[in-house]
C-alpha cells in the first residue's frame, strides 16, 4: 500500500531530494559501482593532468636553467686555481651567441656563447673562407658541448693554431676548442677554466631536459669520456679534465699559468 509520500514522489509533487532516492532505489546496483567507478577515474585523470602541468612547468625549469652566470667565480681557496684575471670583453657581448668573424693576419675570431648550431656556421666559414684562416682566437665562456667538440675537430683537422690572449676568456666547454690547435698560444693573463658538464650544455631545450632527467647523469659521463679521449688524441694531458670533473657548474676552476704548461695546453706564451 502506497503511503502519502510514495504518492507525492509517484506524483512528482516531492522534494527533489527524495525523488532522487527513490530513483536511485530503482536503479540496479552495478549500474551505480560502474558510474562510481568512471567517476573515480575521471577524478584520478584529472589529478594526474595537473601534476603533469606543474612538473612540466617547474621541473623543466630545474633542469634547464642551472645556475650558471656567464663569468662564474673562481672556486675557493681550498678548490684551488686562481682569481678570474680581469677581462676585456663585456658580460653582455660574451653573453651572446657565438660571433665568428675574420680579422687580419688570417685570424678567425670566436666571440660569445657556444650556442647549438654554432659548430654549423663555423663549419660553412671555414668552408667559404678556410683558406684565409690561420688561427681561431677564442674569447668564449663555453656553452653547448656537443658545438665545442664538433668545432674543435675541425680545428685539429685543418692543422690551425688557436689564441686566447690576455684579457679574453676560455671556459667551460671552450678550452676543448682551443686544445685543438696545431700550436697553442695563450697570455698569462688569459682567463681560462673549466667546471662540470650538466645536461643543459649539452645543447638541450628546456623540454629535452625534462624528457632526458633520467639519464642526464649518463649523458654527462659519456661526454666526459669523450672529452677526455680527445684531449688525449691533441696531445693534451687528459688530467687536465679533473679539475671539470671537482667544480660545480656555477663557479669555475681558472688554471694558473704553470698548470697549464704542466697538462700542456699552452705550447707558446703570446708576451705582450
């Protein structure tokens, strides 16, 4: 028998919180597991899409942006090395993607970052104007490893000398490219130093950081290796590159001039 309220609800005349129970009364009980399941699943995606958002958003960002300013600090005294000798070239210059440029005497300038894609423009100036060069003068703080390596071969392959005089900067991955030249000539006062590789350097975008997190550390110990052999094929003293391996990316190891004759880096004084 019906009581007033069924009759109200069949009627459609009750509060439409009791016409719900009564229409979820009706409703078979796998239908309503399924509908919370699909509920619960579509609640899970959506969690799991803004916690992507934020770790697409923040942790490319870690990666990618290291800290390193484009003229790091010596190491501390008990890091070794020596104070960053004074430099010529502006911050904002030296900050710039690499200039390649071709002076008198047959000197090919290298000034700025080694940015992707530098070692293809240094590539079709050689190219062009190959015959006309006979030293590259570097004045870099480093940047892409991959450029580095890929112009330094050509460098060695070519037989040119290279230059880092007084007042100019050879870091990072620079002094790859200058370890290459035929006759090796640097200032006393010339800035040179190296620090760790991270996965930024190796000519990574923001995106391709994230994507490679997990095998950054590897990426870096294969480069390293590399570096190594081929400071080894130039004649170089490969131990020059444990002073890379001690130093964070955000300061630099800045060699003093008898270092640099004892890993034999420097094979001639430019005296001014």
């Amino acid at each position: 028998m019906k009581t007033e309220a069924n009759a109200r609800i069949a009627a459609g005349e009750a509060p439409w919180y009791r016409q719900a129970i009564a229409w979820l009364a009706r409703v078979e009980d796998g239908t309503i597991l399924r509908f919370a399941f699909f509920a619960l699943l579509a609640g899970t995606i959506g969690v799991l899409f803004v916690d992507y958002r934020e770790l697409n958003a923040n942790g490319a960002a870690a990666l990618s942006d290291m800290p390193q300013p484009i003229l790091p600090p010596a190491t501390s005294e008990d890091g070794g090395g020596r104070p960053r000798p004074a430099l010529d070239t502006p911050p904002d210059i030296l900050d710039q993607p690499l200039r390649i440029e071709l002076g008198a005497g047959g000197i090919l300038r290298l000034t700025g970052t080694i940015d992707p894609g530098a070692a293809k423009r240094f590539e079709q100036e050689i190219a062009q104007r190959g015959e006309y060069v006979s030293t590259v003068l570097l004045d870099s703080p480093g940047g892409s490893v991959n450029d580095a390596l890929d112009i330094a071969g050509l460098v060695l392959e070519k037989g040119l000398d290279t230059l880092v005089p007084d007042g100019a900067l050879c870091a990072s991955s620079c002094p790859i490219i200058f370890a290459s030249g035929d006759m090796r000539r640097a200032g006393r006062e010339a800035a040179i130093g190296v620090h760790q590789i991270y996965a930024a350097a190796l000519g990574a975008s923001s995106v391709d950081a994230l994507s490679v997190a997990g095998v950054a550390m590897a990426d870096a110990q294969t480069a390293t290796a590399e570096i190594t052999r081929y400071l080894g094929k130039t004649g170089v003293d490969p131990a020059l590159w444990l002073h890379a391996l001690e130093t964070p990316p955000d300061r630099l190891y800045y060699f003093m001039p008898e270092e640099l004759e004892r890993y034999r880096l420097v094979t001639q004084w430019e005296d001014n």
